[in-house]
C-alpha cells in the first residue's frame, strides 16, 4: 500500500486530532492558528458547508456500522456455532474464521471513524482535512478493504457459501427466517447461497462508492494547494481501490466456475483458495504444439495444460514466453514460445490480436508471481505493462531423464535454465554449489561426491566447462587422498598430483595423467620403501624406462613392464661401484653382469645367489686400471631415456591452451592454478580473483598485462618487468614459474637429490627459461594483434636461446637454486673434500710465509698492511694481506644469480690489482703468471666451502655471451687455483703414504 496520503512519507500521524494538526503544519509550514482558519474555510461554498460535510459523512458511517452490526449478528455469528466434521467443511471452516477477523477489523474501524466524527460534530471546534478519518488513515482503510475481498473471494472459489447454507447447526436453523427477512433488503434471489454471496460483499463494495462520492464532493470545493493535492491522492486509490474489488470478484465467478465445469480429479488436485483463473483457452482459443493439450489453462500463479484425464502445471516463477517463435510444427504463424526448466512448446493463436492478449497476460501473471502480490488494481496501470525478467532465483526439482533427474536446484536462472550461481543436490547425497552456464555446470564449483562403501565424501573443487570437469582443480577423496592437477571431460587428464595421506602405504605421484590414469613421464615417491622412480608410465603401472633412487644413495635405471623390471640395467651404488647387468627388486646381482668398482677394477662374469650363501660370481677380475673413472663414478642417468622437451609436456600445454584461447580471464585460474596449493585458497581465489593486486606495484588482470607487455621494449626495462611478472602469483607466466617449481622439487629435493642426476637437472632449468622466453613471446604477439600491431619477425632457435639464457635464466634460478645446488654440491663432493683439507693446511701459515710458500713475487707484498701490535712479530701475522679482495670474493656465496656471482669475482679481481697498484706506486696491470698465485691466496684466505659446486654451477649456467671474454678468463683463474690446491693436498697425500710405505 501507498503511505498515508497526509505524512507522504514522514511518520504516520496518530489518532488524536492534535497529532495530525502537527503533520499539517510539518508539511505546509502553517502555524496551528492558520492551520485551523484553513479548515474553517474548507467547506465554505456554494453547496457543501461544514456541518453538512460532517453530517454526511457521520450519517454514513453510523448507517453502514448498523448495516455490519447485523451482519455479524445474522450471518457470521451463527455460522460460527458449528464446526463441520468432515474434511472439506473444516477448510472452508477454517476459511470461514479467517474471513470473519477480517470483517470485525473493518467493522471495528468503521466505529472508529464513526466516533471521531461525532465528536467532532458535538465539539465547536474547527473542522480540518487531517480530522477526515478515511484520509489521514487511508493506507489503513485500504489494507483492511483489500484483504477482507481477498479473504472473501477465496471463500467464493471453494463454493463456500453453498457449504454454509447447508449447516444442520441449531442456530443457523433458528436465525434462517429473521435473515432472509434481512436479506431481502439487500437482494431479491431466491437461493440463500447467491443471498449469502450479495449480502456480504454489496454493502461493504456500496460503502466504498460513498467514501469516493464525498471525498469528490470535498476536493471540487478546495482551492488549489496542498490539501486539494492530499484528497486528490486519495480519491485516486479508493477508485482503485474499487476496481480491485469487481476484479477481484470477477476472477473469483470466473475461477468457481471453472472449478464447476472440470471433473472431481482436477478440481482435487487444482482447487485451493488463492488460485484464480486468469484466461480459458475455451473462452480465448489457443492450442499448444503437437496436440499436446485439449484445454490451456492460465492461473495466477500456474500454466496449466489438459489432455484427456492428466494434465501438466508449470510453475509461472519459471515460466519464460519467447514471442519470436517461428516453429514450422506451429499450426499457425502468431506463436509464442514457451520455455520451462525442462520442457519447451508453442501455443498458437488463429490471429495476432489473441496472441498479443495471450503473451499479455502471460506476461502480466508470471511478473506478479515473481513479485510475490498481485497489482493494485489487478489489471490496471499500475501493472506498467512491464515484461519479467529473464533473470531469476528460484528452487526445482528435475524430474525428466537428464544428468539433473531427480536433483533439486536452487539458483539462479535465465530462459530456463540454470545460469549464474546455485546449488543442486540429489537424493543420494550428491551435490554441487558453483557457477552454471545455459543449463550446465560451468565456471568454478565444488561437487560431493558420496563413496558407497564408508560414510565419506570425495570433494571436488574444480573448474567446470560445458558440464564436465576441466582445467585446474583439487579433490580431496574419502580415502585420505589428494589430487591436485588438470581435468578434462570429468578424468584426471594432463599435469597433476596425488598424493595419499594415510599411515597405510603414503605416496606421492607428480606427474602426467590420460585419461583418469598415470600415463607418461612422472615421478612416484613410496614414502614407506624411502624409494623415488622417475619415468614412464602406462595405465596406472611403470611402463618403460626409468630411475629409481632410494633413500641410502642407491640409485638405478631399469626397463619397466606394467611394474616389473625387465632386461639388464644399470645399477649405482653408494662406494661409486657400478654394476651393469640384471638384477632384483631388492637390489641382488643375478645372471651375467659386469662390476665397476670405484678403484677402476672391473669385476665381469655370471652372478649368482644362494640362500646362506651370500654372493657368488664366476667371471674375470681385471685390476690393470688403479685410476679412478669419472666416468663410472659420475656416471648421469636418464639424459637419452628421457629428453628434456617430453619433460612436463602437460604444464606447457596448459598454458599453451590458454595463450590460444586468447587469454581469457576467466580462464587464467582455470589453466594455470598452481599457484594455488589448498582448497580454501582455490575458493578464495574464485570468489575474489585477484585480490592481492592492491598489494602489488603492478595491475596482473589480464587486460593491463597485454597493454604493459608491448611498453618494455628496451633490455633493462624488460628484465624489471619480467622480475615483477614472475615473482607475482597472479601473472601468468608466475603461475607457470609455480608449477614448474613444484615438478622440479618432487624430482630432486630429497630422496631425489643424487649426483647422478645432476645434468637432467640442470637441463630442465636451462628449458624451462627457454620456454617461458617462448611464452612471453607468445603474450607479446597476442597484446600486438590485439592492438591491430604487426607483431615483429620471428627470430632464431639460437637467438631465442640466447635471449633465454640472458634475460631469463637469472630471474628464474633462484627458484631452482637450492635442489640444484644440493645436486652441485654432491657431484663435486670429492673434489671439495681435497680442495678443503688444502685450504685447511694453507690456512696454517702466516701471511708473508703463504706468500712465499705461493711464489707471490717480493716486491708486490703488501707489507705496509701487516700493522704490528706490542710484542708482535710480522712474520706471525695472518689474515691482512689483500683483506679487501678476501672479503669481496666471500660475497660469492651470498648470491644465487651466475651474473652477480661473476661480478662478485671481477671485483675482487680489481681489488687485488688496486693492492698491487698501492704497493708498487702505480697503475700495474696483472700479467697471468702474477695473477694465479695472488688469486689463490685470496682464495685459500677467503675460505668458500664447496667451491667446485660454486665454479661449475657458474659455468654451466652463465651468459653464453660471456664465454671467451673477461668473465670467462676470471672464472678459468680461479678454477685453476681451485684445481691447484686440490692437487698440493693430493700431493701431500702420496708422500706421506710413500714416506710410511718406506
């Protein structure tokens, strides 16, 4: 309803006089004395006087109060004695009661207009529009109306006055004579029903024609302002208020009818008091497709179609009526198209004017349905003729054969199918909240699954394409498993993890997956064997080649056959001895092999092992090798077995799908999500997609990464830009940075770290630069043809490479840096020992007996640094001498990147050649055979462990542009001084043992 026509909006006014005084005066800014000359002068004219208009409207209320006080006594009253027994007399009954409390609301109002109006006419006091009863009140005499014909025609449709005339009750029988005496003032039908039906609505509906009758008689008289304009409003709703009545009334006839005309079997299952009847076929033709319907019937709040002895209702709220419909199956050319959640037909109209009515009310009644009320009036203008909306919430049960049959869906819809957020849920337990598509899951959501056989659920949290599982997900299993990885067409299929979590047999796959099975290159870690194997796979099994590495440094390479060891292999123990040959699961030389031990002896024959017997071998033992082979010892495994670009084929080829997609936003998570390692982060991701960009220096959505991308064109521009995309877990090419560190680290980390593996290791992290140089150029020529530029010609493998390794490579490392390290420092583990037992034993000198020790020539000695103290000889001192290269060059390990490691050592370079400088008293270029011994007492003074790992780490992975310049000539030094003091500890070695041997 409207606001009370006199507080428009502000508080309502009260009962008493005085209050609604103040509301005028709050709304016209009048002083209560103006206020009441104002009304003094509101009934002063020609025809209509003050007291006339208070006599009027007093004569009218005590009259229609007399009229409800017989009513009550004659009809509602008695009726009221006697509650029926059988089931359709109480809910007409029940009916009856509710029908009742609306009338004495009404009646009690009436006495109370009633008796402010006679007051005021046995009072001197002025006479105001706010002292109108049915005005300042009129919200309230308008609900009250409203809902006692909405009660009162809800009785009319369930024939409920014929029920009623048949009370057998006492006081009916004794009231029937005086009533129809009462009656017959009002009607002259002969049927107490249709007397009934009159009686209780025609003098209430008569009631209403006299309160518009004289509030228009008052506003003919008012002058122009604001009180002419409140009883202006409030005539207009009683006008509205009395066609609501006669449609409502009319819909009711017309549903009872209706009720009358259908067999017992619709009427049960159709009939209820709120349902009316808005349109009959039978009255306006129109027929549905395919013969489908003898008879359409259009409720207010359901569509409903009869053929023969069933019929079909279809709820308005999902209801859509498309009229663009051309279906050659339509018998006629004016067709509307009907479209419900699970069927869809056509009704035909013989010409367009019966199909604008059809589509009209159609129209009219689904966007009342969805408003929850009906129009005031039902089809007048306040209807606003608008269309519903094709967007709506709503809950249903499927019911058809589909993949939704018999799951309840409660979302969000457009033209009949789910579209936008919602839940479905089936009976078994099953259910999926997220985001659907034209009927179908798509876009993020979380599907349970329940498991049969225990009270458990596998969780699926995912992304959705089309309604099948596709792109980046995790799910958590009932059997305390986890897969984190790729789907398509609901199977695990590319990149993923599974990883079981359970105290019985732990494990975890890295891997390739085909259709829901391990299928490709991957990588298993048996927690329980404390084994890891890195290969191939097929259907699930290790099929194929691939390396195993155990716990206690065992590593081997076998052909696998659906996880059985096939064929000879090789086998690496943890003394350097290497055999060759067929061996067992457990690790037992069997059959013919050949036996490298570590002190270059090679053990060849047949194998065998007898039960309390240990090894046993027949063959040949050739000892004329006593030098170590670092071939043997150093031996890498899986170079020719696996190729490095077959490696992790399913991450790139996510992201390759997502660059050709053309980026799309709503793809990015989809496609590369690994950035991402539990499901509360992955919801959280989804529901608030890029939430962390105000904490960044830079915006990562996707349009603003193709605009920034064509901007850095300059090196240093680019390798600032590149650092900040690849640091970021929002850009692309960091999330692809994410998953490659993932499968680097469940290959090498660990169990994994094995010195044999050291080149397939640094392989992967050489390609792995090379293809994100790959993919940023991918997103480069996508942002250039995106802004309609040509994207530039397509240079070399070897310059890309090369751009790779120089722009890429050190931005990437340190992700890689500390497994590969391990890897490094493992390899190079003897030639570290050697290297540190020298520094240990150089240590030992003073600093002018280490130069002389190193043939440091005399006058490049900077003695003017050895600062004696009391009692101090110089020949003691230690640790002064080229202090300022020492400490630079210890800065080495500070750093992971090979380009800040190179600088770090031509800086220490330059350190040493200012000391020198210093000492002689000029500028003093070193020549090579100056340089190595300075350099290594720098070097045995700045103490770097593992600095063999540091030197081939720096010369595998640097700028190949670097390579026969000063960085290459500095990095050939200081290997050489590192080699030098590995062979002065050899050396001392053999002459001790020579000197014991004698």
């Amino acid at each position: 309803m409207s606001p009370c026509p006199i507080s428009q909006g502000n508080a309502s006014c009260e009962s008493s006089s005085s209050k609604c005084r103040s509301c005028v005066r709050r709304e016209t800014g009048r002083t209560g004395m103006e206020v009441q000359e104002l009304g003094k002068q509101l009934w002063k004219c020609n025809d209509m006087c003050a007291a006339e208009a208070t006599a009027s409207l007093l004569q009218v209320e005590e009259n229609f109060s007399a009229c409800l006080a017989r009513m009550d006594a004659l009809i509602f009253k008695p009726l009221l004695q006697s509650e029926p027994s059988d089931q359709k007399g109480k809910e007409n009954f029940k009916l009856f009661l509710l029908l009742n409390d609306q009338f004495q609301a009404l009646w009690n109002l009436t006495e109370e207009n009633y008796r402010i109006v006679k007051q005021k006419c046995s009072t001197s006091e002025s006479f105001c529009i706010q002292d109108i009863y049915i005005v300042w009140k009129g919200d309230l005499f308008l609900s009250l109306y409203i809902q006692y014909f909405v009660t009162f025609a809800n009785y009319v449709v369930v024939h409920g006055f014929e029920h009623a005339t048949k009370s057998k009750s006492e006081a009916w029988k004794h009231h029937k004579t005086v009533l129809k005496q009462f009656l017959t003032d009002f009607t002259t039908e002969t049927s107490m029903s249709l007397a009934l039906y009159t009686v209780l609505h025609k003098p209430i509906r008569d009631h209403v024609e006299q309160y518009i009758l004289l509030l228009n008689k008052l506003n003919e008289v008012l002058q122009e302002g604001s009180e002419k304009d409140i009883v202006t409003s409030a005539v207009k709703e009683y006008v509205k208020l009395k066609s609501f009545i006669s449609q409502v009334l009319d819909e009711a006839c017309f549903t009872k009818t209706l009720w009358k005309s259908l067999g017992y079997k619709f009427t049960d299952m159709l009939c209820v008091p709120e349902r009316r009847l808005l349109e009959d076929s039978k009255n306006l033709p129109i027929s549905a497709s395919t013969n489908r319907s003898d008879r359409i019937l259009l409720f207010d709040d359901v569509l409903v179609l009869i053929q023969g002895n069933s019929f079909q209702s279809f709820d308005l709220k999902l209801v859509w009526v498309d009229e663009t419909c051309r279906e050659k199956s339509a018998p006629g050319p004016y067709g509307l198209r009907i479209i419900t959640p699970e069927e869809t037909f056509v009704l035909s109209a013989k010409d367009p004017q019966m199909k604008a009515v059809w589509q009209w009310k159609l129209n009219q009644a689904i966007r009342q349905a969805l408003n929850g009320k009906r129009d005031f009036p039902l089809w007048g203008k306040t209807g606003e003729g608008t269309e519903p909306s094709s967007c709506r919430f709503f809950t249903y049960v499927f019911r058809l054969e589909s993949k939704f049959k018999n799951a309840s869906y409660e979302g969000e819809w457009h033209w009949g199918k789910p579209h936008g957020k919602g839940t479905l849920k089936w009976r078994d337990g099953r259910n999926h909240v997220g985001d659907f598509k034209e009927g179908l899951e798509h876009g993020f959501g979380i599907c349970l699954v329940p498991r049969r056989s225990e009270d458990r659920y596998d969780c699926y949290k995912c992304h959705w394409y089309e309604g099948k599982m596709r792109g980046y997900g995790i799910c958590e299993y009932g059997n305390d498993m986890v897969y984190k990885g790729y789907f398509k067409d609901d199977v695990r299929q590319g990149f993923g993890i599974l990883e079981n979590f359970s105290a019985e047999h732990p494990f975890k796959y890295t891997g390739q997956w085909e259709n829901d099975k391990k299928n490709g290159y991957g990588v298993w870690e048996d927690k329980d064997r404390g084994e890891r194997y890195i290969g191939t796979w097929l259907d699930d099994h290790r099929h194929g080649q691939g390396i195993v590495v155990t716990q206690s440094g065992v590593c081997y390479q076998r052909t696998f056959h659906a996880d059985k060891m096939v064929g000879s292999g090789i086998l690496l123990l943890e003394d350097d001895s290497v055999y060759e040959g067929n061996f067992t699961q457990d690790l037992t030389f069997v059959g013919k092999g050949k036996l490298s031990f570590a002190n270059g002896f090679i053990l060849e024959g047949t194998f065998t092992n007898k039960s309390g017997q240990g090894l046993q071998t027949q063959g040949i033992l050739n000892t004329s090798n006593e030098q170590l082979d670092e071939r043997i010892t150093k031996a890498q495994l899986g170079l020719k077995e696996f190729p490095v670009e077959k490696r992790w084929k399913g991450i790139y080829d996510q992201f390759l799908e997502f660059i050709h997609s053309g980026c799309k936003e709503e793809m990015e998570e989809s496609f590369t999500g690994f950035h991402i390692q539990t499901s509360k982060e992955l919801r959280k991701s989804q529901e608030y997609l890029f939430c962390q960009r105000g904490t960044e220096d830079v915006s990562w959505k996707t349009e603003d990464i193709l605009e920034e991308l064509v901007q850095h064109h300059e090196l240093g521009s680019l390798q600032s830009y590149l650092e900040k995309a690849l640091k970021s877990s929002l850009h692309p090419l960091g999330k692809l940075l994410k998953a490659l560190t993932i499968a680097f680290q469940a290959t090498y980390s660990g169990i994994g770290a094995n010195r044999h593996l050291l080149t397939m290791a640094q392989e992967e992290v050489k390609y792995y630069a090379k293809k994100i140089w790959e993919f940023y150029q991918g997103l480069l020529h996508l942002a250039l043809e995106q802004k309609g530029q040509l994207p530039a010609k397509c240079v070399d493998g070897e310059v890309s490479d090369q751009k790779a390794y120089s722009v890429v490579l050190p931005l990437i490392l340190p992700c890689f840096y500390p497994e590969l390290f391990m890897l490094y420092m493992l390899y190079h583990e003897r030639e570290d020992d050697l290297y540190c037992q020298g520094i240990v034993d150089l240590s030992l000198f003073p600093d002018i007996k280490l130069l002389e020790f190193l043939d440091v020539q005399k006058h490049l000695w900077p003695l003017k640094d050895l600062t004696l103290t009391t009692n101090q000889r110089r020949s003691l001192i230690k640790d002064k001498c080229f202090l300022s290269a020492t400490e630079c060059l210890q800065k080495l390990i500070t750093t992971v990147d090979p380009r800040e490691k190179l600088l770090i050592l031509q800086k220490t370079y330059e350190e040493i050649e200012s000391t020198v400088s210093r000492v002689v008293e000029k500028d003093y270029k070193l020549p090579m055979d100056d340089l190595l011994p300075l350099l290594m007492y720098v070097v045995s003074r700045a103490k770097i462990q593992h600095l063999g790992a540091e030197i081939h780490l720096i010369r595998d992975l640097m700028d190949p542009t670097n390579q026969g310049g000063l960085y290459d000539f500095l990095l050939t030094a200081l290997e050489s001084c590192y080699e030098h003091i590995q062979r002065m500890r050899l050396h001392q070695r053999e002459n001790c043992h020579v000197t014991r041997t004698s």
